[in-house]
C-alpha cells in the first residue's frame, strides 16, 4: 500500500517536531524550508526579509523548561545549533528541501489531494501533489505596520524589526525605537552601543521582567506544572481572579527588579520610577506577554533609552509628532510593531472568524473593507484543524502557551501523528466550529486601549508648523490669541473661527480649503488626555490639583460663595520669569468666570 505523503511547511521547532513524529508513524512527510537550514527565526539571516534574531538576542525562557522530551538542551547551547543538532540525530535532514519557497496551497479539481506550488533553489516553479499539509511556519512572518501619516515628508531612514540586524549602520544617528515587546527591546539595547541618542515609543506600559530571581534561579522555573494546571483552571472559571493574582505578583517582580538599580534600593523609588515610565500601568499578561530583559530597566534609569509617547505621525524631514504632542528629532525610526500570522499561500481556506463573526477565506478578510478591522481569529478545532479539511490540513503556528512553545509544539505534532495514523478518532466536520466558536468567545476579553490619540489635523499642522520653524507665540500673535489657545486649536481642544482659519492657512501655507476639511467642526476637549495623564509634566498639572484642591476651593468659597469657576468663560496664560538667581519659573495665569449655584 502506498504511503500518505505529507508536505510540512516549514523547518522552525514546530516543522521540526513535526516531521519526526510523521515519520515515526510512517507517513512519506517531507518538510520545505525557504530558508537554507533548520532553525526558524533562530537561525540567524542577513536577508532582511526574513524574520531573524540578532546577534544580541537571548532566550526568554530557560532551558530547563525549554527543549525536546527526547534530546535534552545541552549547556551553553545556541538555539539554531540545538535545532540542527536534533535533526541530525533523528536522521531527517534527508527529508528536508531548502531553499525553497512555498507560494501556494489548493485542493486538486478532484478534492483528493493538495498540490503544493513552489520555488526550487533555482528558481524554477513546481507543482507536486501531497494527500496532506502541515503549517509549521510560525508567528513571526509578515511584518506588521503601523498608519503612518507624513511619511513623505521624512527623510531619514524607516523600517520594521524584521529588517534590522545590526547597530553599526546608525552610528552617530538619532533613532526612535516604536514599540514594547521583546524586539523593540533588544532593537533599543543593540543601538546604544553606536547610536547619539536612542528614544523608545509606546503607547501603553508593558510588564518588564528579569530572566533571574534573586536568588539566581531562572524566573520560568516558578511556573511549576501544577501552578500552571491551577492558573489554567482559574482562567477558564474564574478569569478576573487569575489576571489579579498573576498580574500582581509579576509587577511585585518588577519592582523588585527596578529596586536593584535604585541607589537606596528602595521599592517606593522603584515604584514611583516605574510609573513615571509608564510600565506599570501596562495591559495585563492575559493580553500580553512581558518583555523579558535582562539590561533595559537600566537603560533606562541611566538614560541610555529615553521612553517617550506613542507614534503619532511624521511631521518634517526629521520629525516626529508623539501622542501627547510632544515633537522629537530623529534619523531612523525602527518600528517594532509585531507581525501578522497570515496564511497567503492557502487564501481559499476558509478558517478566519470566530467571536461568533462569519466564517470566510483568509483572501476575504485582507481584501473586504467591511471586515478588515474586525478580528482576524482563526477558528481551529483545539488551535490545529480548520472547519473544513481537519483530516488534511493542520496548522501549528497558531500556538500561543503560557509555557515553552517548543514542549507544545512537540506535543501537538505527537497528537497529530497518532490522530492521522487513526490511532484516535479524527475531529467530525462540525465539532471544530462548535468547538473553536465556544473556546473563542470564553477567551475573547478585547485588551483596553490606548489613551485617546489626537485628532487626524493635529500630524497637518505640527508638520507645517514644524516645517515653517514657527512657535506657538508668532502663531498667536497672528492669531491674536493667547499661546495657550493657539495651541489648543493644534490639539483639536479649542475651535478655531474663520479668522483664525484664515490665519493659520496663510501662516503655515496650508490650502484653506485643506484645512477646513482637517479641523473638527467642535473641538472634542478631553480627547488627547488620559486620567490620570502619563506625561509628567501633564502628571505635575493632575499633582497640583490634588494637592491644592480643597485648598483652592476654601478659599474660592470664602470670597466668591458657593458656586464653581466656569472654563467656558475662561482664559488661561503661561509665561515664564527668571528670578534674581538666574533659575526659570514657570508662570501659570488661569482667569474664569464665577458662577454661582442656583438655589431651586
């Protein structure tokens, strides 16, 4: 009898585990890499196409709860040389073809069998037909952009995570990193060592931990089988109680990380550091993974990497406009924003959709503007087999565990074999929607969002405004207005007449018409700040009121009454004042209308 071929696409941990155990079962799989040897993203490439580790890149997890069952990681070892290493004991590497690039999956007319389209090593195309496919191609392929308004008028140099590999090409340059996960971690400590200055944005926090406890164990080594079998049960029961505790023990770890740099050693300064630095106040880890990092909390305590405000937009030939207005001066900008698990190469498939959203084709999803910003969720019964061809088509790069991905995925490719191998019953065509429909909506709790960004004329007039090298004060002497209002007007927090419309337009050589389109018709006043604010200087406004509120208010009350100061009928003035020793004093005017309380 004629053995079932298998084509395994891909040659990371996953395709790896993958083919040995098809084999064992005695399947004719063969794996097909694109890349020239075993590894994955951990086998290192200068082809900037690839998603690649860098030369300073370390393993977030350790190796006793990393590796193979059956090849244990050896001391010292580098990840792709461990890989390559398990191939060759398990004779497989006769049943690997490199360098050869898959760009297409589709069922025969006949619907018996997958004809695979590819790229051989020179360049030739082949179609060759295989009864099954497995998907063993990662997370980390398609970068993923951010929207990037005023990009043609940035002249430095741009580009994602996926495309940098070394520091030397920026010496000497400004570079802001965007991004808080892993890569834009090790991204910003690789460019300190050459870069002038290096400035890392993000929106939001992110828990940071060290690979270490202070006793010198490997932080993973916490996470013991049946804490994790406790966490698991607690997720699917009571899930607001498991994101409590673990997000509160994890950010007691990173203050007490932070706490080894502080010079008192104190945890309040540590604490208190954190915050003003936006990292505790991240997304719980039910939304997103720590950045797990040995040297960045002092990067940052020695400034090597300055944190700053979220990506906001490119407002001249080396500008950047932040998320809380703030305008920065850079060369590069390296975007760390994460990748796209999409499966191009198989677009007729239907498996995107779940959260009880319609079933359709991963070509749909990128193309149909109507269900572009929805979830994109693959429904896959137990995270593997797709609604439609479960006993032929598996998929193993959808896999996110809260331990190794490696023991994981050699454990689902152990499952997959036997399940083909009809040692195990095969999933019914219905049991993968109802199954995958249930265990989506059970986890689909949306991550909160970012603070509210700015309005879409904000990056127009910071560019232009950057562009004619104007301040705030020429701009509200043309206006006749104050700075302040001149400036809520960029903001989108003050409304702007036609005679400052006018104004501005001439001022900044905007087309009027340009500008009447991008300016709201009615400012949206608590748009661009968050409670309580982020930024610190924005922070020391929120201080002072909680200081001196009800000192305010005593006061207001003994000489007006009862009743509020109106910030309708309002103006406010910032000036600044030298005092006789030479030290700048910030002056803050604030004048409003006293409304009394009606009596009723």
């Amino acid at each position: 009898m004629e053995k079932t071929r298998i084509a395994i696409i891909g040659l990371g941990p996953a395709g790896l585990t993958a083919l040995k155990c098809l084999r064992e079962e005695g399947f004719d799989a063969v794996a097909l890499e694109r890349r020239g040897e075993v590894g994955g993203l951990w086998s290192y490439s200068a082809d900037g196409s690839y998603t690649s580790v860098i030369g300073e890149t370390v393993s977030n997890i350790s190796k006793f709860v990393s590796g193979f069952s059956d090849f244990p990681v050896p001391k010292g070892a580098q990840m792709a040389e461990y890989m390559q290493s398990y191939a060759r004991n398990f004779n497989l590497e006769p049943y690997m073809h490199f360098n050869t690039t898959v760009t297409h999956v589709k069922r025969n007319p006949c619907n018996t069998a997958w004809t695979i389209t590819l790229t051989t090593p020179s360049g030739t195309h082949q179609s060759l037909h295989f009864d099954k496919v497995v998907f063993g191609t990662g997370s980390e392929r398609l970068p993923l952009w951010p929207s990037l308004p005023g990009r043609q008028t940035f002249a430095g140099q741009i580009l994602h995570g996926q495309s940098y590999r070394s520091p030397e090409a920026f010496a000497g340059k400004r570079v802001l990193v965007v991004g808080m996960g892993n890569t834009a971690c090790d991204v910003s400590l690789s460019l300190t060592r050459h870069a002038s200055r290096v400035y890392q944005s993000y929106r939001r926090g992110r828990t940071v931990l060290s690979r270490y406890l202070d006793n010198g164990l490997p932080t993973d080594t916490l996470m013991t089988w049946p804490l994790l079998r406790l966490k698991y049960f607690l997720d699917a029961k009571i899930p607001s109680l498991s994101r409590l505790v673990v997000d509160t023990l994890v950010k007691r770890k990173m203050v007490s990380d932070a706490a080894r740099e502080e010079t008192s050693k104190s945890k309040a300064s540590a604490r208190k550091r954190l915050r003003t630095w936006r990292l505790l106040d991240g997304p719980s880890l039910s939304h997103a993974h720590p950045a797990v990092q040995e040297d960045f909390l002092s990067a940052l305590y020695d400034e090597r990497v300055v944190p700053v405000s979220g990506f906001r937009a490119f407002v001249g030939p080396d500008a950047v406009l932040l998320e809380d207005g703030t305008v920065i001066h850079v060369d590069a900008v390296v975007f760390c924003t994460g990748y796209s698990n999409g499966f191009r190469i198989m677009p007729e498939l239907e498996m995107d959709g779940s959260c009880r959203l319609p079933l359709r084709t991963a070509l749909d999803a990128e193309t149909d503007e109507t269900t572009r910003s929805q979830p994109h969720l693959p429904r896959l019964y137990q995270m593997m087999f797709p609604p439609k061809h479960a006993s032929s088509i598996a998929f193993l790069s959808w896999m996110a565990p809260q331990q190794s991905v490696w023991t994981v995925a050699e454990l689902a490719s152990t499952a997959l074999s036997q399940i083909w191998a009809s040692q195990t019953a095969t999933p019914t065509p219905n049991t993968p929607h109802q199954t995958n429909t249930h265990q989506n909506d059970a986890h689909h709790n949306p991550r909160p969002t970012a603070a509210p960004s700015l309005p879409s004329s904000s990056p127009l007039l910071f560019s232009a405004k950057t562009a004619k090298n104007l301040t705030f004060s020429q701009l509200a002497t043309v206006l006749h207005r104050s700075e302040v209002a001149t400036a809520a007007i960029f903001y989108g927090q003050a409304r702007a007449s036609e005679e400052d419309v006018s104004a501005l337009a001439d001022a900044l050589d905007i087309p009027r018409a340009q500008l009447v389109d991008a300016l709201p018709a009615f400012p949206d006043r608590g748009r661009s700040v968050e409670m309580p604010p982020r930024d610190p200087l924005i922070y020391r406004l929120f201080e002072v009121v909680q200081n001196y509120g009800y000192a305010y208010k005593a006061v207001l009350n003994e000489k007006f009454g009862d009743g509020i100061m109106s910030g309708v009928c309002f103006s406010t003035d910032v000036q600044k004042e030298t005092d006789k020793d030479g030290a700048d004093w910030a002056v803050i005017t604030m004048k409003g209308k006293w409304l009394p309380f009606s009596r009723f």
